[in-house]
C-alpha cells in the first residue's frame, strides 16, 4: 500500500505565517516518512525521520502553545492535552521503529499520523485560527 502525500491546501491555514509554515514543514517530513517506510528503505532511516518528526513536533508545539498563551487563548489548556498525547504516541512509534525496524512502521501507523496532523489542524487548530481573528 503506497500512501498519498498530505498536500498543503490553503483550508488548513491558521492564519498565522510561522504556525502555517511549521505546519508545512510536519507535512513535509511525514511524507518523507511515507515515501521511506514504502520504498524499502533501511531503518536506520525510517528511525532517523521518524525522530526528525518527533523532535519538530516537539518544537512546533512549544512555539503554537507559547503564541497562544501570549494571546491569552481561552482553550490552551486542553490543547496542550491533545499535544501531549501526540507526543507521547510518537514517542512510542520511535521506540518501536528502534526495537523492530520497518515491522513497527505499519501502514495503520502511518495512517494514524496522516490522520492525526490533518484533524489536529482542521479540528483544534481551526478554533484559535477562529479565535485570533476575533481578537484582530
């Protein structure tokens, strides 16, 4: 099964130049992540991009949580929640992918990124798009 790329379409804009950008950039490494673990690559390099996803991530996160802070965001909270568990769950697929190579990379794994990254910004992202431009 060879995954379709997540293409950046303007509907997943939160309005903000740096969090868009950021976004792009997950979009980015998840679909080399994609292309790797259905190429046959070696796992030294699915390993390798899959702890690029973890760490900018982690760094995406810090940066959109701190942003909303500083726009006194109502519902940061519980959105730092939905980034912990993120964080957590990629946490765990890179220990995997360290453990079993390729066989800890299932297609359902990489689903639920794709899946995950898309709702993130469509679902909860969205909202504080909606809430800055209130504030505005």
């Amino acid at each position: 099964m060879v995954m379709q790329d997540i293409k950046w379409t303007e509907d997943l804009s939160v309005g903000v130049v740096v969090l868009d950008d950021d976004h792009k950039k997950l979009i980015k490494i998840l679909n080399t992540l994609f292309a790797a673990s259905f190429a046959g690559v070696a796992d030294s390099v699915l390993e390798k991009t899959l702890v690029e996803l973890e760490e900018y991530t982690k760094f995406h996160f810090d940066r959109e949580e701190q942003f909303l802070a500083e726009h006194d965001y109502p519902s940061l909270e519980p959105h730092k929640f939905q980034h912990e568990k993120l964080i957590k769950d990629l946490h765990e697929y890179t220990a995997r992918a360290r453990e079993q190579g390729t066989d800890g990379l299932s297609a359902d794994v990489m689903m639920f990124l794709r899946t995950w990254l898309i709702n993130h910004i469509k679902e909860q992202d969205l909202v504080y798009a909606d809430y800055l431009k209130e504030k505005a």
